[in-house]
C-alpha cells in the first residue's frame, strides 16, 4: 500500500494544480530552455540524443525532488498537530 503522503503529492488530491509558480521560476526557466536550444542547435545527432536524455533525466530527478520535499515539508505539519491534541 502506497503512503497517505505520497498518494496526496501524486495528485490524489490535485494539491499540485493549485501551486503557482513565481515570475522568477518562470524567467529562469525560459532561459533553461534557451540554452538548451542552443545546445542542440549546434550538436551533432549523438550529442542531440544525450543531450535529450539529459534532459529527460533531469526532468526525473526534479519530480522526485519535489516528492521527497513534499514529504519532508508535510511531516512536521503532521506533527504540529499531533501534538496540538496533548
């Protein structure tokens, strides 16, 4: 049986649609995306495939990032409850 945690962040809940990203992530992210861009432009095709399964890997380890964040944030809620009821 999967955690009550992890099924809440899978979006379970749609918890995840509700976050809004800030101007900065958004900026930052544009420029990720640009120099991605420039990478693949100028590679050749066994670069381009690397470069992608960077990418996509990359991708991968942010999704579990936020799991593991996720997680980690919530417990110490769980917690402040708990021991809101001694």
């Amino acid at each position: 049986m999967q955690s009550v945690i992890k099924e809440i962040y899978l979006d379970n809940c749609s918890y995840s649609e509700k976050i809004k990203l800030s101007d900065e992530y958004w900026k930052m992210q544009e420029e990720y995306d640009e120099i991605f861009e420039k990478l693949l432009k100028g590679a050749i095709r066994e670069q381009q495939d690397l470069l992608n399964a960077l990418f996509e890997t990359g991708g991968g380890l942010e999704c579990l990032s936020g799991e593991i964040n996720f997680a980690e944030g919530f417990k110490p809620g769980v917690r402040l409850v708990a021991e809101s009821y001694k």
